[in-house]
C-alpha cells in the first residue's frame, strides 16, 4: 500500500476553478548538473535525452514532458545550486513557461549519485518539499530521476461534496488517460484537500481545508474518494 500526499490537490467551489479533466499536464523538468567531473558534456546530454524519452514514454498523453538544460531562467540563473533555490518564487510565478516546473539537481558526493527534487506549480501557486534521493549506480541516474518524478509529480483533482460525508465524487485531471494515473496513484494514496477561492480582484488563494484527508483506491474506482476526517462538516468552510 502507498501513502502519496498531493499538496496540488484542489477543491473547485462553485464558480472559481474546475479540473480540465481532457487535457495533458505540461511539465517542464529543469535539469542542474553539478561541475563534478563525473558528469562530461557528452554525459549531460545523454542523461537529458534518457531522462526525457524515458518520461515521455510512461506518461504517454497523459503529460507532454521537456527536460531542459539550459535557456530556462531555473537553469541559467541558479546553476549549481539545490532544488530549494530559489527560497522565494513569488516573483518567478509569471516567468515559468510551463504548468509544471520540476526542478532536478545532480551531484557527485561521498560516492554516490546525489538527486534533489522540487515541483513548483504555476497555475496554483504551489510547491512542493524538496525530494532528496542517491544512487552508486552511475547506470541507474536517469532511472533513478524519472521514478522520482513519477512518484512525486504533484496530481490535480476537483472533487464534489455530496449528501455523504465519509465519501465524495472526484474527478482527476487527464483521468480519460487510466493507466499513468493508476500506476502514480498505485494501491491506495492519500491526498490532502483545499479549497479554492476567488478574489474580487481576479486573484485565487487556497486554503487546506483542516484535520480532512482523502483516501483513493485507484483499482476500485478513479471517481470516489473516501473522506478521513474529525469535522463533522467537513465541507464547511473556515476561511
């Protein structure tokens, strides 16, 4: 059983988002090399292009993936640095060309392959914590970056309160595209819901709704969610 926290996932109120459940994800992977000589410009690009095709082949239409090296204000502004630079993107928001940035970092350290993973969200102004993985396998970096993405690429959904409050309808972006999603959200994943609102200026902000989870069984149905929570509104709103 996986226990996945999408802190992406979103709750549409009446007339201020809704999922655009027939369209593909549009992700951009930032890709930081270190200056290690491990890592040749030959390498670089080799690890580009498997990370890339690698990606493109899971997702399918699911996602349409680019892994870039360079010309990306991510890449060229912050080379060398960890994934949790920058520290503050609120003024990068409107820069990031695609929906879904991940910005990777590669390093060679204490023998092993470091990896560092981060997801900035453009359309709703979220991040995600910063992945750390290894590997000693020279072979196994590319795998090792994709299976990262694959588990940490953060999913939208919109859900649908009803007149049950241990059940709700759900229904995930590019859900027509099954079996990426089935495999990302594996046996049984966990999934933290927000409201989203907006402003008379156009602007939207999200609140996670308190002490409530939601809990998918993907083999069992991509449309129900089971509601974990100590409200009893849970759909009552607070803020």
């Amino acid at each position: 059983m996986s226990w996945i926290l999408f802190l992406a996932s979103v709750v549409a109120a009446p007339g201020n988002e809704s999922t655009a459940a027939n369209s593909t994800y549009d992700v951009a992977v930032c890709l930081r090399v270190s200056d290690s000589p491990q890592f040749t410009p030959l390498y670089r690009e080799n690890l580009r292009q498997q990370i890339e095709g690698q990606l493109n082949s899971f997702f399918g239409a699911f996602a349409q993936v680019s892994v870039l090296s360079s010309g990306h204000p991510l890449i060229d502004e912050y080379r060398g640095r960890p994934a949790s630079e920058p520290a503050d993107v609120d003024e990068l928001w409107d820069r990031l060309p695609h929906e879904k940035t991940l910005i990777a970092t590669v390093d060679f350290r204490q023998q092993r392959y470091q990896v560092e993973l981060r997801e900035l969200d453009r359309e709703r102004r979220q991040e995600t914590p910063v992945y750390h993985g290894s590997t000693p396998d020279r072979l196994w970096l590319a795998k090792s970056i994709c299976l990262a993405i694959k588990d940490h690429l953060a999913l939208v959904a919109e859900i649908t309160p009803g007149t049950f409050t241990n059940s709700v309808a759900i229904q995930f972006r590019g859900d027509q595209h099954r079996q990426p999603l089935v495999n990302m959200l594996g046996e049984s994943s966990v999934m933290q819901p927000y409201w989203v609102l907006r402003r008379r200026d156009g602007s939207r902000v999200r609140h996670p709704i308190p002490n409530t989870l939601l809990r998918v069984h993907p083999n069992q149905s991509l449309n129900k969610a089971d509601v974990i929570t100590s409200r009893n509104q849970p759909w009552a709103r607070t803020a």
